[in-house]
C-alpha cells in the first residue's frame, strides 16, 4: 500500500482579485461588447474571490508572441516547481539523492526538455532517476500523477517518487478574446506548484492509496481544450463541458464497488474545475456539501489551479487532522475528456504517549 506526504504547495507574489479582473475586462473590452453588461454576474457565478499570478496583472494581460509569453510562464513554472520540491523533500525529511523516480506534470508551456530534466539538474537528483514526464493532463494532471506515482511504489518497494506538479495557467489570459468563454478562464485560473513524496513505508501522517483508477471518456475530447495562436495559449471548452463529470459518474461508481458494495466515504478531495463541476460531483458521489468544503474553500481562495488543486485540497485536508483510518476518495477530471481516482484510507500515526 502506498502512502501519499502531505503536499508542499507554494505560489507566486501577486495576488490578483476578481475585481481587478472585471476592472481590467472594462478599461480594455470594446465600449459595445456585450461582456460588460454580464462582467458582474458571470465573474459572482465562479466563485473565485483572488488567485496568485507569476508576474502583475498588467505584464500577464500584455499581447505579446506565443514565444514570448511562453517565456514568461516557463520560468515561472519551473521556479515554483523547484520550491515546491525543496519544500516536500524537506519535510519529509529527505535529500534530493534519496528520490529514485520523479513524475512531473504541466500543461501550460512549451518546454523540451521540461520540468523533470529541470529538477534533476536544479534539485541535485540523483542523475539515474527514473523520470516520468507526464504533462499535456490539464486539469487531471494532480490526480493522474499520484495514482501513477502509487503504482510505481507499490511495485518497487523502498523507492521514493516525488511527484511535482507545476503550472503558470496564468498563460491563458487573454484581454483581447471578448468571448464569455475567454472571460470565464482569465477569471478562473491561479497559478501555482505542488509536490508530496509517495513511498511503500509511511513517512508520517497522510493518505494510504488502496487503489487507483484511470478513465478516459469515448468521443469527449473536444470539452476542453488548449491549443497555441500566435499571441500566446487559448483555453477553450465546449457548452457539455461543465456536466463532464457525468460521463465519468457511473464507471467510477462501479469501480468503488468492485470490492465493497457498500463503500461510502468519509473524505473527499475533488478537483474544483468550477462550481458547476463541484455541484455535479457532490450530486454524482451523492455525498454531503460539506465533504467538498476544502475544495469550495481552494476554489474561492486559489481560483482554479490545474492539476495542483487535488494537492491543493490534500494538504488542507491534512491540516484538519482526519480520524484514522477514514475512507478517502481523490477524484480529478480533465481534458480528453479523462478522469483518474483513488480510493484509500487515511492514516494517523499515534503520538507518543497517545
């Protein structure tokens, strides 16, 4: 059984509120689009109150060549990737010559050779690490990883993986795309990093991962999607994208009850793509609201963060000391369209004297 480390996750300098986003969409939107008569209820529908970005706001919303922004958020995402790494090792009380795989995921920038290669020569790695590259995952990138990462310790027991997600989604902010859909990804999305060690042996309190699951939906994969114009990254997705996670409902309902038919849990860390996303998910697991506080409270407070908010919520969900043992359910979904999951329990060494 492998046991996941409380993530490490850190971000950029520059706070960001919606309102400043309104305020920018209105100094800069054509005096007739018709995005300034919806601004103020489609930016309240998200749900999102502020969000880090790498760089100030007016550097992000500047036009520029792909190549440039690109630059821009690469070396933003790697810096953060870098302290989110230094920060997982140190508090797991690890060295980086300890790692034996890294899995590193990021979606947002254009980089050969990316992050993995990156860390190894940034972080001191062992220089035969085993690398897992796994980017283009979006959304899913967090939960992805960790069950792919839970995998490869189960099958090597003793290794340690460090799995780091990083992601400057920042990129996608577009001030001249007058679309409610463009309006709706400047709004939503954070940027940020977030790394944990997953191992065979316990390295202090955190999640065991009983089991894992991938899923990837048939005919889906124009949802969501990202895609390069010569001014830079666009993210777009089609009117079926937020009930996505209904293609994913059933399959995973099935999957939780291969070995229990009575599985219910008493955790739940989901990936908050959006507040319709989170409402359907809380429908399809039909669970309670307050099993997704975590994930509200990630939303409101970080925006959207890509494959880092499972990590995100993971860790806040730490902070609260969960009974030992309770039964744990990681769920993301993202692009493609594709879902991955784990089921587990957590685990809660006694103190001493306890």
């Amino acid at each position: 059984m492998a046991h996941v480390t409380r993530p490490s996750v850190v971000f950029p300098p520059h706070e960001i509120t919606t309102a400043d986003i309104a305020d920018d969409t209105r100094n800069h939107a054509p005096s007739d689009s018709p995005l300034l008569g919806r601004l103020d209820s489609l930016m309240a529908s998200l749900q999102v109150e502020r969000r880090r970005f790498i760089a100030p706001l007016n550097s992000v919303a500047a036009s520029g060549s792909v190549d440039c922004r690109n630059q821009i958020a690469l070396e933003g995402m790697l810096q953060l990737g870098e302290q989110a790494a230094q920060d997982a090792l140190r508090s797991a009380g690890l060295t980086a010559r300890d790692i034996d795989i890294v899995i590193t995921s990021h979606s947002t920038t254009l980089a050969t050779p990316g992050l993995d290669v990156h860390l190894v020569n940034r972080l001191g790695l062992r220089p035969d690490v085993w690398r897992v590259p796994s980017t283009q995952l979006g959304c899913v990138g967090g939960a992805h990883t960790l069950t792919l990462a839970a995998r490869l310790a189960d099958a090597s027991p003793g290794s340690r993986v460090l799995v780091v997600v990083s992601e400057a989604l920042s990129t996608v902010y577009q001030r001249d795309d007058t679309t409610i859909t463009g309006l709706i990804y400047r709004a939503l999305f954070g940027d940020s990093a977030g790394a944990c060690i997953v191992s065979s042996d316990a390295l202090g309190a955190g999640l065991h991962v009983r089991r894992g699951w991938q899923y990837t939906v048939p005919g889906t994969q124009d949802y969501y999607a990202l895609h390069t114009e010569t001014d830079g990254m666009h993210f777009t997705s089609t009117r079926n994208a937020p009930s996505g996670v209904n293609h994913l409902a059933a399959p995973l309902w099935q999957w939780l009850h291969e070995a229990d038919g009575d599985w219910t849990p008493d955790l739940v860390i989901a990936h908050p793509g959006g507040p319709a996303v989170l409402n359907l998910t809380a429908k399809a697991l039909n669970c309670p609201v307050g099993l997704l506080s975590h994930s509200w409270d990630s939303l409101r407070e970080r925006g959207n963060l890509g494959g880092v908010s499972i990590l995100d919520i993971l860790a806040r969900t730490q902070d609260e000391s969960p009974r030992h043992g309770s039964r744990t359910l990681v769920l993301g979904v993202g692009p493609g369209l594709t879902g991955a999951a784990i089921e587990g329990t957590w685990h809660a060494p006694a103190t001493a004297g306890g």
